[in-house]
C-alpha cells in the first residue's frame, strides 16, 4: 500500500504539472500533503514535517545558490563569458572549433544557471558558425551538451548540490567524479554525435542572429574571466583531492579544507568576481550589486522548487513510506545505481524538469544510502544522469532549442532528446564504472 500511495502521488504530481500547468512548488506542496494524509499522518505532524523539510532542505543551499547566482551574473554582465568564447575559438581554430565551444560551454557553465548560459553562449555559438561557415547544428551542440551535463551532474548547479545535500555527499568529491564522467559523455554527446546533424536545416531567428557584442576594451582578460568563473572548482577540487594526499592534523590541510568549504569557496569567489569582473572593469560597487540582486531574483523559484521536493522527501521519511520502500528496493538484485537512475528518468519523461525528477528521486532513494554500500556521490551522479533523460515536449529546454534554432518539432526529437538522452546513458556508464573502482 505504501508503494502504491508514492505511485500515485508521484502521478498527481506529473498531471498537476504537465497537464494542469501548475507552479512546481504548489504542486509539491499538495502532493506532500496528499501523500501524508493517504499514510495516516496527523495533520499538525503533517504540516510540521514540511515545514522541517523545507528548512532543512533551504538551509544550506541558500547560502550555495544566491552566490552562485551572483557569480554567474558577473560572469555574463562583464563580457567574461564572451572573452573565454572569443579567445578559445580562436586559439583552436576552425578544424577544432566543437572543442573550442565544448570548453567554452564547460567553464562558463559551472558557475551558470542553465537557462542562463544558454541564453548568453547560443547567440555566441550562431556568431562562430556564421564566422566559420559550419552547420549550425555541428558547431552548437558540443556547447549545449557541455551545458546539459554540468547542470545534471556538478554542484554548484541546483540539482546536484541539493541531492548531495539530501545525501550527505561529500560536495567536492561529487564535483571531481563529475568531472571524470562528464568528460566522456561531453565528448560522445557533443563532438561526435553533432556529425550526424549536419543535414538537418537548423537556422537561427533573425531576433538572435545579432546579440550585442562587447568590444574589445569592454571585457576582461582571459585568464581573468577563465580563472575567475572557475575558482569555485579549484578551491572545491583542492580541498577533495587534499584528503587524499595530505593528513587532517597539517595546518596546510585544515587551511585548504576551509578555502574549500563549499560555502567560503562560493563566497571568497564571488568576493573575487565582484572586483575582476566589477570594479576593476571601472563598474562601480552600485552598479556591481544591483546586478548581484537581480541575479538572485532570477533562481526564486528555483529555491522553491527545491524547497517543494525537500517538503516531500521529509513526508516520505516521517510517515515510513520511505523506509518502507528501501526495504523494497533493497532485496532487488539490480544495482542501487540503476535502480535510482531508472526512478529520475521515469520522472523526468511525466514531469519534464531536471530539477524536480532529481529531486523526487533523491527521496525516494534515499533509504538505500544507508544499506547499500554504494558512494553517496555515485548516487548523486546516477539520479543527475536519470533526469537529464529522454527530454521532449514537456520539457521547457526542449523548447528553448527548438525555438533558437527554429527547427520542427520533429527534428528537436531527433537532435535534442537524442543528445540529451546520450548524456544521460553516458553518466550511467561512467557512474557503473566508477563504482567498480571505488
């Protein structure tokens, strides 16, 4: 009963959603209510239990999220994001152009939000291709694809950063095998996949074909911008591989621990942005922050999205649900890595986001933390690489292609949700052969 109750409140979830059209939040909130209420829970607990999830939930990645917000808003306002464009593709040159946007896409979206650096690096993306006289299609989807897996797979990104909150992941180890499997998957989903798109009539609307462009002068150095939206993955990746390498009790490695502290790495390189990016580019301190606060406007929803899901997974935990189905799970004979996986891409095609199919999964899966032996992180990359699966028409990224490349609907099948699902069997493939290591 308790896995037929879940069932169905995942479903209400799916038809709230994509068939109602309601906000993502709401429809959390009810669905937590409707499935606490379906397993007995008093409703004071009730209530009190979503309460605890959202703030347990919120906590931690208010603090991950705003910053980021804000690096990213410094990365895109100061022309750093079309500087490292700019210069990669020039330094590799036509015959390697994909590899050029690939890198391009990797570091500008770390610090990103997705809808962001899509929206800032496609109009760069119709620039090369123009410039080079290569199918649009060849030269975008490496870019995209590198997009794609950061936003499924690498904290700082919302998904990732939560689940490895739900899990109690370590977030620099979960960024460094993200990493290791991103590269892979970038490369098949990217590269090599977009040779096979190259018939396919892609052209972009005119509204796009003439982004603004910033001279010369207007933006920052390259290393600047490249050093700057990827300090957050230094100090974080430091700070991982220093456990390995280095004693605890080293005042050098309790120094590098705390730069790499997720939050102090997030704070410390914004603090650096707002100087490279801001001050030293003449911006006054004014100007620098009113661009920090509309930065963090923008992922509202987002946080509320996370704080629906947190809501629910508190739910499942408090009325047994959960425990009930890691029981469940547990005596299956299929890897717990599958198994989670296969949960995040079956939400991921009722409900379309990322976002709220990493999230569900998470907790229903999170009993099997604990039993199962498996990494946490490897758990954390599964469920990113699951719901980044099958995109189509209820996905909003499915129409934000569609719509900048002015393609039918038909060939977005055959481009988009074809690169996006090969991200998602790459990440698998990687997770599988990574566990077999650790």
């Amino acid at each position: 009963m308790p896995l037929l109750i879940v069932i169905l409140g995942i479903l209400l979830l799916f038809l709230l959603i994509a068939r109602f059209k309601l906000n993502a939040f709401i429809a959390f909130i009810i669905v937590s209510l409707a499935v606490g209420l379906a397993e007995g829970m008093d409703l004071e607990t009730l209530v009190a239990a979503i309460e605890d999830g959202i703030g347990n939930t919120l906590g931690f990645l208010l603090i991950i999220l705003g910053l980021g917000a804000m690096l990213g808003k410094l990365v895109a306002d100061s022309g750093a994001a079309q500087r490292i464009t700019s210069q990669l593709v020039s330094r590799f040159g036509k015959k390697n152009v994909q590899w050029a946007v690939v890198l391009t896409g990797f570091i500008v979206g770390i610090p990103m939000f997705y809808t962001v650096g899509f929206v800032i690096l496609v109009p760069l993306v119709f620039t090369v291709a123009a410039a080079t006289g290569l199918p649009l299609l060849y030269v975008g989807m490496p870019m995209l694809a590198s997009l794609s897996v950061t936003h499924g797979y690498l904290p700082p990104h919302p998904a990732p950063t939560a689940i490895s909150e739900i899990f109690q992941a370590d977030l620099g180890k979960t960024l460094l095998y993200g990493i290791l499997i991103a590269i892979p998957a970038i490369a098949v989903a990217g590269p090599f996949l977009s040779r096979f798109f190259t018939k396919i009539p892609a052209s972009p609307l005119k509204e796009f074909v003439n982004p603004k462009i910033l001279s010369e002068e207007e933006m920052p150095g390259i290393w600047v911008s490249i050093l700057t939206a990827l300090l957050p993955v230094v100090l974080i990746g430091m700070a991982a591989l220093s456990g390995f390498f280095l004693p605890e009790t080293l005042w050098i490695s309790k120094a590098i621990q705390f730069l790499g502290n997720p939050v102090i790495a997030m704070l410390l390189s914004v603090l650096v942005a707002i100087y490279t990016l801001g001050l030293a580019r003449g911006r006054t301190m004014k100007e620098v922050m009113t661009s920090a606060g509309d930065s963090v406007s923008g992922i509202t929803m987002v946080l509320l999205i996370i704080a629906g899901a947190g809501a629910l997974k508190e739910v499942l935990i408090q009325s047994g649900v959960s425990q009930y189905i890691g029981a469940l799970l547990s005596q299956s004979s299929v890897s717990p890595l599958i198994l989670a996986w296969g949960i995040a891409t079956v939400i991921r095609v009722c409900v379309g986001s990322a976002t709220v199919a990493g999230l569900t999964a998470a907790g229903i899966v999170l009993p099997l933390i604990g039993t199962s032996g498996v990494a946490p992180e490897l758990m954390v990359l599964a469920i990113g690489s699951g719901s980044l699966m099958l995109s189509h028409v209820n996905d909003s990224g499915f129409w934000l292609f569609k719509e900048y490349f002015n393609l039918s609907v038909a060939d977005t099948l055959r481009t988009w949700t074809v690169m996006e699902t090969t991200v998602g069997i790459m990440g698998l493939i990687g997770v599988l052969i990574l566990d077999a290591f650790l």
